[in-house]
C-alpha cells in the first residue's frame, strides 16, 4: 500500500494503535495456526507507483492506495487501514471466482457476507484538500440481489463531521419493473445518502445497471463547492447519476457533504431475507487522489 501526502498526521492516535494492536494479534495467529507472513517490509514511502495500485506512473495526486500485492495471504490486515464487519469477512489472495480467462493476476480482496452483513476496508484519519478527492476501484460482483424489492446495497462509502449525512459514491437497489412479482426487476448503479437532512435515498438510473459476474473500474468524484458527485463506469463518464447540493433523490432540502475523515470499500445489503443469501465480491486497486486516477493498467 502507498500512504502518500495530505494524509492527516494522526490526530486520532488511539484508533490507529488499536488497529496497529490488532494487526499485530493477527498476525501472531497466523504464524501460531502454520499462516505465513511477509518476510520483510517492501516499503510504504511516497514516490514509488506500487504495481497497479496507481493505475499511472504518476502518484503525486494520490491520498490513498492499496492493491493487496504485499499483503500475507488470508483474512485482511493492515497497519495502514482498519476493518469492520459484521456477517462477513475479508480474505486476501488471488481470483478464485472469475472465469479462468477473466481472473485479475496477483492479489485480490474477497468480500464475503451473509445475507444482511457487511464487511470493509475502512480508511481512517482521511483528510483531502478542500475536503474533495477522486476514487477508484476495481470491483467483480458475483450475484446482486434479486430479492426483496428495492433491496439497496453499497460499495463505497464516505463518513466526517457534520449535518449526520453518510456519503454513498458506489451503490444501488434492485428496482422491481412495473406490474413484476416480486424477484423480478434490474440492479442500478446510483449515489445515495442517509442519516442527514435530506434523508435515506439512493438516486438510481436505469441507464446504468449493474452488472454482475464481470470485473468493472468504478470511478467517483467528491466536490465539496457544490456537494457533487461524479460516477465513471470503466472509464465512461455517466453524468445522469450525478447529484449535487439541489439535484439528488432525498427530501427537497439542500445536500450537503460532511467534513469527511473515514471512507470505506467492501459491501453492505441493508434488507434482510434477500436472494441469494449470500454474496462474494472482489475488490482490487483502491485508489483515493486529488485527481481523477482512471482505469489504466
């Protein structure tokens, strides 16, 4: 992983001693049970693109990047990120869910909940100039929801101080077409919001389904000057899943971002007794920057 500037200098240094804690207990359990772990540190300074982890040779821009290449293989660990899950897990290794032909090389996360459950790679202690930063990712969902209706799950998701509101870039809800019987119907990509003013929401289009089975770049933009929100699907812009301080899908108050500190990657279905009852998802090539970062190799 790279930790590159704009970085906040720990301001909360009992969080990240606890999960330096953590990591370290993880990491004796796994020599204790026959697991293995690095032999030696391949390094964290700014300056050195990591493997794909960029997506560019110039990583001047970046807040954040992890691409799991220097990770010991098995359930996830960081100095450098935190976790957090519930129903679920996250396992570090290679693609076992692609198609021979598709599998991503190296090292990947997999993300696995039941039912309800999340599980994430949580980013603390985030700080992005004039509080607005880029994201990108590389994401393979094995199965979205077919079940219940309006079943709504997330990907990405930014948190801070302020009016309560919890940013969603990456997310959508499995929408039922008109006059279907419960099953039917299309996941879609849309932004959404909750816990602020504006209410709970997700801003779907059906311009924009969500594909499972097949590996995607999810790109998003955060602009604090007018609380926007940006999406780009494997390099395309999709401005109809914009929203802004006055153009979003919750109540007809003005949208406006938190002072965010913390964003997390993995997964999260919010309704219950859903079809499947359990999901995989693989994660690779987290990105965090003051630029857009792209989908490069």
């Amino acid at each position: 992983m790279r930790l590159l500037p704009h970085l906040a200098p720990e301001p909360h240094a009992g969080r990240v001693t606890v999960l330096g804690a953590v990591a370290l207990a993880l990491t004796a359990a796994a020599l204790a049970t026959g697991g293995t772990v690095p032999a030696h540190d391949h390094g964290d300074g700014p300056g050195h693109p990591h493997r794909g982890c960029a997506g560019h040779g110039d990583d001047r821009g970046l807040l954040f990047c992890e691409d799991f290449e220097d990770l010991p293989r098995g359930g996830a660990t960081s100095l450098h990120w935190g976790v957090d899950t519930r129903h679920g897990t996250l396992t570090v290794g290679p693609d076992r869910l692609s198609d021979p032909g598709e599998r991503r090389p190296g090292q990947v996360l997999t993300v696995h909940t039941e039912d309800n459950g999340h599980a994430f790679v949580e980013v603390d202690d985030f700080d992005a100039p004039d509080n607005s930063f880029f994201g990108r990712m590389r994401v393979r969902v094995d199965a979205f929801p077919t079940a219940p209706d309006w079943a709504h799950f997330t990907l990405v998701e930014a948190t801070g101080e302020g009016d309560g509101s919890v940013v969603r870039p990456i997310g959508g809800q499995h929408v039922p077409a008109a006059g279907d019987t419960a099953g039917d119907g299309t996941p879609l990509w849309g932004v959404g919001s909750d816990g602020g003013p504006t209410g709970d929401w997700t801003d779907w289009r059906e311009s924009a389904p969500a594909e499972a089975g097949e590996w995607l770049c999810l790109e998003w933009e955060q602009d604090a000057s007018d609380n926007r929100v940006s999406v780009w699907i494997d390099g395309e812009p999709h401005p109809e899943l914009t929203v802004t301080t006055t153009r979003h899908g919750g109540n007809p108050v003005d949208f406006v971002f938190p002072d965010f500190d913390t964003v997390r990657f993995g997964w999260q279905l919010y309704q219950g007794g859903s079809e499947p009852g359990a999901y995989d998802v693989m994660l690779d090539d987290l990105a965090l920057g003051t630029e857009r970062i792209g989908c490069a190799p």
